[in-house]
C-alpha cells in the first residue's frame, strides 16, 4: 500500500472535468509514489505528475511518452500489480486509476527514466528490417535467443498461480452494436425503439466515444449532456443492455462475436473478488453494426518519437476530459483542419500555441479562420521536419513543402515548445470489418481505407465509415433530427513521409510503427529486399504485429510502402486483419477450464474403497486409476513387486471399469463387425471370445481388444480404456457413411458396467465360495469363453481371459453394483492372500507376457505384421477396413521394425523410448533399427526386460544389439516378446 | 465459427460439430482387385478444393448423426445440406439445406 500526497499538479487545468478533485487517490509507478484523482487513467495521472518517460522502445530502448489518450497507445505499455496479481501488456491511457495502484514500465532496466541498455539505441544498424534473419544467423539462433528474449520482452508474466476467477459467457442478441459514440448510441436508440434486443458493447467506462472530449453542441447544449440524455434513454428500455469497460476482440463467420469484458481490473485487487476478473463472451447476433470510430495517424518525419509528441486528438482529449494540459507551449503539425480544434481548445483553457505547421498552402476551412483569429499562427505549406530533447521535446524545427512536386526547403526554424500535436489524418476502425471478410477501399477524399463489400448480416456506421463530422454522423444513423454546427472543412492533404532531398532529413530516424520500431528506412530497405506483397512486408518489418494490430502504423507504413514501390496505397492494399483487436487475458479464454476442471478426470465405481486402502492415482487415458496401492513406508517398486507376486502366486483383484465395452446388436452384428477387425468375427460360437485387432484405412493397428458373442445377433466389444468412445465413434461412423443397409445397433456401455478382475491361481478357488450357478472349470469354462449368469440377484457375465498371463476372470455387472461385489471378492479373497493391484503391476505382467499395450508398443505406422498378426490378416477371407493396404509394398517389406523382446546385460533397466543403434554402430550419432516400447523390472524372472520394435527383429533372435539413451549406452539380447510361461502353462491355474 | 443447420436437429454452433473430410468418396467394393496405384488414390489422393466442395460432418456433440454439406471453403459459405444416401444438391439457392 501506496502512503498519500494531496498536492494538485500545476499541470491540472482550474476547468470542470470528469475527473473528481475531491477524492485524491496515490499510486505508484516505477517504484515512485505519485498522486492521482478519482477519474484519472493512469496516462491522465502520469502526465500530471510531469511523468514524460512512461517506457523504453522495443529495439532500441529509446525514452517514450505517452502518445495517445486511448487503446491506440504504442509507447506506454505497463504492468499493472504485483504478484500474484500481475497483468503485463496493459495501455496507461486504458488503466482505470485506483487507490494503491501498482505499474511498472516495460522493456527497461532499472526502470523507463534510467535504462541501462539505452545504448542500444547506437546499435540501429544491427537492427533495420528483417534484423532476426540477418544478425542472429552466427553461431546460431539457438546462441542468441536467450539475450534477445531478455532485451525484448514487455512485461513479465505472473510466476504464482491466478487467484481470480474468470468465466465465460455464451449469449445471442437480434443487434450488436460495437462502440458507443455518437453513431453507436444514436442506433441503438433507434434500434431499441423498434424492440429490438440491442447489446451495445463500449470499451471505455464512459458513453460518449468523442462526445466525451470534443467540444460540441448538440440542439444548443453541450454534447455531453446529450450523452447523458441519449443513455438514460437506453437505460430504460428493458430490450438494451448495455455493456461497458468490454472490447470487442474477434468477428468470425456467420456472426459468431467474442467480447473481453473487464469487470474488476478498475478495482483494487482485493476488491469484490466474489465477480470474476474477466469475462469472454461468445455471442451470435443477428446484425451486428460497427461504430468504432477512427483513430488519428501520427506524422513521420525525423525524431518523432520523442516523449512530448502526442496525437493532436489526445492533446484536447486530456485537456477536455481530465482537465489537464500536457505542457504548456504546445506547436501543432497537421496536413488536415482538425487538428485546429486542439489548437482552439488549448487556447481556451489559457495554453500557449506556439505556432501550427500546415502541410497545405492555403488552407481555408472555418476552423483554421477561427484558430487564426485567435491570434494563432499557421505555417501555411509547412512541415515539421526534426525535434529535439533527448529526455522529452525541447524544439522542433520547420521547413517550407513543395508537396505537389515533393521539394522540401533547406531552409529551417526553429520553434521551442514542450509539446507537439500532430494530424495525419484518420483512419477509420476497419478492423472488425476487416475480420468479418469485408473487403477495404482506399478513399482518395478522405486519404483512408473505409468499409466495403460486406460479407456478413453486418455494416459499418460513423466515423468507421469514414463519415468524419458529427453533423453528417447523425444525419446518417437517426431518424431523429439535431441541430448542430456543421464547420466547412477543407480536404486532407496526402502526406506520408518527409521528401528525400534534404540529405540529412533523408538518413533520419523516421518512426512509422513506434511499437515495433520501424521506420521509413526500414520501411524502404524492405522493399529495396523485394518484401512488396503487403503480407510478407508486415511479417518482416513486423510493423502492425501483435497487441497493437497497427493501429497507428498501418497506413502509414503501406504508403510508403507504395512510394518505395512505385504503386498508390489502394494497389499496396491492406493485410487481412485479425483477432484479437486487442490483448485479451488467456485467464478470461481458459475461464472455468483451468486447474482440476481443466480436463476432469473420472473415477472409478470403487474410488473410495482404492483411496481408503493406500491407492497412489495417475491419469490413464482420462481415468483416476491406482497405480498400485503402498503399505506404509513401502516405495513405488516393493508395492508393485509385492502385488505381481500376489497375482502369480495367489490371486489378485483389479478394478478394470474403464475398460471399453461396446455392444453391437442386430441380425447384420457379425458381417458387420468383420469389416472391423483382422481376424474373423462371424465365424465366433455362442458364448467365445477372441482377441483382435482393429485397423484403419491404412492398414495400421488403431486398438486391440476382446469380441465376445453374447447372443447369436449380439457381440460385447472391448477396446483398450482411452479408446472407448473413439472406437464406439469409428463404428458409427462407418456404419451410417459406408453401410447403412447394415441392421446394426451400436451401443457403447463403457461407463454404464463396472468389471472386476480376479487374476492368479487361485482365482477360480476364489470364486467357488460363491453361489454362482455355472461350472467353471477348465474343461467346461475354457480361457476365452464367457458366461451370463445370475449372481445375488444381478445379471452379471463372466469372461475367462487374462492380461496377465494367469487364470483369469472378468465379472462385467451394472456399475452401481460393483462395489459390493469388490468388498465381498476380497472379504473371501482373505483367504486366498487376495491383493488389490494397480495399473503399473498389470504393465509389468502383461510386459512379461509380451502382450502388447496399443499406442506404446505401438506407433501410427504398426501394421498386424509388426506384432505377430501377419497370417491371419493377410488370410482372411472376407474384405475389412485396412485389408488392401497390407498389401501395398510398404506393408510386405521384409524389414519393418517388428515386435522383439529384449534381454538386458545387466541390472538395469532400459529407459523406454531409448534407441535401438544400427548393427556395426557402437555409439551415437548412428542410424537405428528401432526402439525399446516398453521396460520393466521383472520381478517374476528377476531381471530387467523389455519389449521393442526392431528392424528385421524376426531373423535376429539372440542378437546383441547397442540400445543409446541420454545416459548412455547398453546393450541387450533380442529374445522372443515372451519372457514369462512361453507355453501357457499358468492358463488354466 | 459457422452455424450449421443439422438436418435432424436444426441450427447449432459449428462448435457441436466434427468435420469428417470429403464427402462421396467412393470405398473400392472390391478392393483385393483393385491396383495399388487405385487403392493409393483411394487414401491419399484428395482433392483439398479451394472453393465449392462435399464435405461429411457428424452432429458429434448432439444427435451423432452423419450427413453431407455443400460448402465454400473459401467463403465458408454453406450452400447446401442433404442426408447420407442422398446425391450432391448442387444448386445454389438451396441454403437451408434438406
């Protein structure tokens, strides 16, 4: 917390403002105390304060002021709180002041007045256009990266978690309105008097848009009275809402909008924490009117970024708005008449105009006859050519301008003054236009770039129309008439860069893109490089990138462009726009999707009885499954040792619900389910499982599992856990594409039935303590069979298989019923030593069995060939869905990496993923033969053993082989992928 | 992001949707007979048109449902959707789809 000081600045103006003197308000910027007042921006406040360096330059960390008073700010970027409160990339001009508010410039070290890499600022030849690709390439990119990022970076992102809540907003509406000026409020009146639901969307705090500043008279009152009227108006009718301090960030097709709205950053953090800080809507609306105004284009000519060179507009906007003046002898450069309302507004409010630099000859509007009847002077057929003032504007210099034949005058006088206003014009806000795939004219008039060819249900009013005053604004939009005073205003003078004939203006720095630091050299040097397409030029100049989307620099920049090209600006034409038009917080996207709800994982039906008794969760393919189950004290591999020699000895019992299990159903189930898999289906019994493989297109393997037929026109699918739904999905998806004649019904039941396997010896002693009405012995329940039963009154079914390589036993049952049947397995099971076991114990089993674990063992290139499956693919009689492609010369190449198993030399394990060298390499860098898919400490054989994809695996048995990984080299014997019970003795218990 | 009008559920966000790739591919019936070269053409050879082409979706996130929209991938413009088993609806002024 900031201490206070209620002092006013003498730079406060004594004229009413929307910034209230009654409640000072202290904030800190760069570690300094300040004081501000309630309506301030931060911008307003530090100007104030005599602040002139609010940041550093991107590349050449040259001392930037405060350019403009709204989201067009290219050199007053800060950062706002501190941790865990941290928001990087903010505009001063947009950042609401409060008490206690902490900001920090960017891009500087130690801070924006004192920055110790400023002598970068010497180095600009290492820097011009397209610098990255030319200065960096020695050694390497890699070497350079880590300073570059260090130097460039504009702010810094929170280390500790976000403590605030964000959410996301789905909404529709008949209109939107984007931007509540004068055009956007006078439609939504119009709009809402027709009931029609209206949302009007305004990123400042206020309604107004200009109105707020501009010193305007609407029917005889002052325009700010009638924003006041216009609102309450709106705010009564029950079909608007209103939506400030939110930005309209993306347009996209069929009028699908997303607004960032900021809810609490006005507010100390501390503050109301029960709102979420943000919220990012996405709506759909009907219409959507664009009314985002224009922004004024700064003049390039040398110097011009020096702190005390502002837009002209922002220059009456801080003077009007919050009754500041930002210096006090101001000079004003234009090519248009606008500008001459900061030189009458200033005026009035007892500032000193120095002087104003007009680029036309002879200008002749009612403004620039007023400005000169103040007692200003003008520079007709002028130009600002150079400034001064290495911590801040001192002078600037003039010369005289031949503009129609592009001669400047050696000629030069000098004007001292702390501020320079400058007009190039205005470009109207297109950017969502742009966005929404309307197309761009560039308006010879008007010297910008207006709306045309819309797309979309959408069209643009106002100024981002290119309807500049207010007088033809509202004759356009309302139906209503006002009365105001419409000034004669002469046209824009084109006017884009200073001519070259002075030597020394022609080698100056000239700023056209002041975020990214790109002048007009580098500007023409990339086109003298032949980057003329207006897409590649932006990407190597990096002008209009990023937060800033070339707010300020875009236009500008293309006619340069033009000039060093030879085109006029409408044959450069204008990079497609795009979201966001402003920074949006990836907290407000990711809104609730974050932490344990960023992918909710699911638990199983017996998820209290695993946590109760030591279960240690991980994530497998969406589901919160034991690991494996400690005792007290016991670490990761006793656990799992003590639970694979339960399975091998005794009995063991694992919660297998996640388990896919799809149920295909009708009179065409089994032809069906032939196109599916590799191995024949409709050739099954009643009552028999097999295991299969499923294929793509392509031919490779895409899951494995168990078909069991269940009836003669029923099948029970199951496929590896993470694939259920994706599977269920393939099957529908052929079904209603390729054979909808087939009278199939595909039902997936994963979630639905809960299953429980009993593996070991002594599972089926297990089971005969119980009342089950089935024989299950060997002979009459054989491995791969399954049985429908009856057991304490729910049906369940019984499948005899194993993953394990022991006797097993799947009971499949509804799933509310599973944990009553797991307390009473393993209440019996008591007796039997019966051990829960988890995932890491059945991997290590199912390793020693050489049974394959899809998407491990396996890649997106596997084929049944690979894993031991080539006869009976290849044999199959009947078509199925990868059959052809098994065919092809890639899936018969004799050295495809195949399935091996790997006897390690030594104690230690293999890492998985490590590679496989080619044979006669003894260390790395070598081609491979492969990789090593799964490893594992047996404890059943009591040595390291694995499984790998080897090249030509088959025909190298007993091969030793030089596996690499990180830290270091091993070797192994290639051995079959069958370490334990090659002869399948255990099957049957 | 488009509105897609499901031809069993109505307009949705294109959000509830998955695309499936293009539409009237035509599966070999007999496809051991067929040459590698065609079967290649089969799984690799698709046309990726810039402009008007079919294009399967399935209603994922509502019924599940597969069927066919006619659309420009350039504008995104949507000029047709038709059911599985119906033919490609070519017609311009068709918007609102079967």
């Amino acid at each position: 917390m900031v201490h206070k000081i209620n002092h006013i600045s003498k730079l406060r103006l004594d004229v009413a403002s929307q910034v209230n003197l009654e409640k000072p308000i202290s904030f800190s910027f760069d570690g300094k105390i300040y004081n501000g007042f309630d309506g301030d921006s931060l911008a307003s406040a530090l100007i104030a304060n005599g602040v002139r360096i609010v940041g550093r330059s991107f590349k050449y960390h040259r001392p930037r002021g405060i350019m403009s008073a709204g989201v067009e700010e290219a050199n007053a970027i800060v950062q706002i709180g501190e941790e865990p409160y941290i928001q990087p990339n903010m505009l001063a001009t947009k950042v609401e002041l409060f008490d206690g508010l902490v900001a920090k410039s960017v891009n500087a070290w130690p801070n924006a007045g004192f920055d110790l890499f400023a002598p970068l600022g010497f180095a600009k030849p290492f820097f011009v256009a397209g610098f990255y690709y030319k200065v960096f390439k020695w050694p390497s990119w890699h070497f350079w990266s880590p300073l570059v990022r260090r130097l460039a970076g504009l702010g810094t992102a929170p280390k500790q978690p976000d403590p605030d809540d964000y959410d996301y907003h789905n909404s529709h509406t008949d209109i939107l309105i984007v931007g509540a000026g004068a055009a956007g409020l006078v439609a939504a009146l119009k709009h809402g008097k027709q009931g029609k639901k209206v949302l009007l969307v305004e990123q400042d705090k206020d309604l107004g848009g200009a109105l707020l500043y501009e010193k305007f008279e609407i029917d005889g009152v002052p325009a700010l009275d009638k924003v006041a009227e216009m609102v309450s108006a709106l705010e009564a009718m029950k079909n608007v809402t209103i939506v400030k301090r939110a930005t309209v960030t993306g347009y996209y097709d069929d009028n699908f909008i997303t607004i960032s709205e900021r809810l609490r950053n006005h507010l100390p953090p501390e503050v109301d924490t029960h709102k979420p800080r943000e919220r990012f809507w996405h709506l759909r609306a009907q219409q959507v009117i664009i009314a985002t105004g224009a922004i004024e284009r700064p003049l390039v000519f040398a110097n011009n970024d020096r702190p005390g060179i502002m837009l002209a507009s922002a220059v009456r906007h801080y003077a009007s708005r919050f009754g500041i003046a930002v210096g006090r002898r101001i000079f004003i450069a234009t090519n248009n008449d606008d500008a001459y309302r900061t030189a009458i507004d200033l005026h009035a409010v007892g500032i000193n105009i120095v002087g104003i630099a007009d680029i036309r000859p002879n200008p002749q509007g009612d403004l620039v006859i007023a400005a000169r009847a103040l007692g200003i002077i003008v520079h007709a057929g002028h130009a600002v050519i150079n400034t001064k003032g290495s911590r801040g504007l001192k002078s600037i210099s003039i010369s005289k301008i031949d503009v129609k034949n592009n001669i400047l005058d050696e000629k030069q006088q000098k004007f001292e003054c702390d501020i320079l206003a400058t007009s190039g014009g205005w470009s109207p806000v297109v950017h969502l236009h742009s966005q929404s795939g309307g197309k761009l004219h560039f308006d010879d008039t008007l010297q910008a770039f207006i709306p045309r060819d819309y797309i979309q249900q959408n069209m643009c009013i106002g100024s981002a129309n290119g309807v500049f005053e207010l007088a033809d604004i509202l004759a356009e939009t309302s139906e209503m008439t006002f009365k105001i005073n419409k000034p004669k205003v002469e046209p824009i003078q084109a006017f884009w860069d200073l001519p070259k004939n002075v030597k020394k203006i022609k080698d100056s720095k000239r700023w056209v893109d002041l975020l990214h630091d790109v002048t007009a050299s580098d500007v023409a040097l990339a086109a003298r490089e032949n980057y003329v397409s207006v897409e590649h030029f932006k990407r190597y100049t990096t002008t209009g990138m990023a937060m800033d989307q070339g707010k300020t620099s875009n236009v500008n920049a293309l006619a340069i462009l033009g000039r060093e090209t030879g085109r006029e600006i409408a044959q450069v034409g204008t990079t497609k726009f795009r979201p966001p038009y402003s920074p949006v917080s990836m907290g407000a996207m990711a809104a609730r999707s974050t932490g344990a709800l960023f992918s909710p994982l699911r638990n199983l039906p017996m998820h209290i009885w695993h946590k109760d008794n030591g279960a240690i969760f991980e994530d497998y393919g969406g589901w919160n499954r034991p690991a494996y189950y400690t005792k007290s004290g016991e670490s990761e591999q006793k656990a799992v040792e003590r639970e694979v020699s339960a399975v091998r000895q005794h009995v063991g019992i694992l919660d297998y619900s996640p388990l896919g299990k799809i149920m295909v159903k009708g009179p065409d189930c089994a032809v069906f389910l032939d196109y599916f898999y590799c191995n024949n289906v409709s050739n099954l019994k009643l009552n028999r499982a097999r295991y299969g493989l499923m294929l793509n297109e392509d031919g490779n393997v895409i899951d494995d599992g168990v078909f069991i037929r269940v009836a003669d026109d029923e099948f029970m699918v199951t496929t590896t856990s993470g694939g259920a739904a994706r599977f269920a999905a393939y099957l529908e998806e052929w079904r209603q594409c390729e054979w909808p004649h087939m009278d199939v019904v595909i039902s997936n039941i994963t979630t639905g039935w809960g299953c429980i396997s009993l593996q070991g010896p002594k599972a089926r002693d297990l089971l005969h303590k119980f009342d089950i009405p089935i024989d299950l012995s060997a002979e009459n329940f054989p491995h791969m069979s399954m049985r429908s039963t009856e057991f304490a009154g729910v049906d369940i079914k019984i499948l005899r298989t194993s993953f394990t390589g022991e006797l097993g036993f799947e009971i499949y049952m509804p799933r509310s019923y599973a944990n009553a049947m797991w307390e009473m397995l393993i209440n019996v099971g008591n007796a039997f030593k019966i051990q829960p076991f988890g995932l890491e114990a059945l991997m290590v089993m199912r390793t020693e069995k050489g049974f394959i674990h899809i998407g491990v063992d396996t890649d997106s290139t596997t084929i049944p060939a690979d894993i031991g499956f080539a006869v009976p693919a290849r044999k199959k009689p009947s078509d199925y869905i990868g059959k052809r492609s098994l065919f092809r010369p890639e899936s018969l190449r004799t050295d495809r990496e195949v399935l091996v198993g790997l006897k390690v030399v030594g104690d230690a394990p293999l890492q998985m993923g490590s590679i496989i060298l080619a044979k006669g390499y003894d260390k790395a860098p070598a081609p491979m033969d492969g990789r090593v898919t799964s490893s594992y400490n047996s404890p059943t054989m009591g040595y390291p053993i694995a499984l790998g994809l080897l090249k030509n695996g088959q025909s190298r048995m007993g091969e030793l082989i030089k596996i690499y990984d990180l830290d270091g080299m091993q070797e192994a014997e290639v051995v079959a992928p069958c370490f334990y019970d090659p002869k399948w003795r255990q099957i049957d218990g | 992001m488009m509105t897609i009008k499901c031809p069993y559920c109505g307009e949705r966000s294109e959000a509830e949707y998955n695309f499936g790739g293009p539409a009237h591919l035509e599966r070999p019936s007999h496809a051991a007979e067929v040459s590698d070269k065609e079967w290649g053409n089969y799984l690799f050879m698709l046309d990726n048109v810039k402009g008007i082409s079919p294009e399967r979706w399935c209603h994922s996130h509502g019924c599940g449902r597969w069927f066919n929209i006619l659309r420009n991938t350039e504008t995104h413009e949507i000029l047709s959707i038709y059911k599985m088993g119906e033919g490609v609806k070519a017609a311009r002024g068709d918007k609102d789809g079967a």
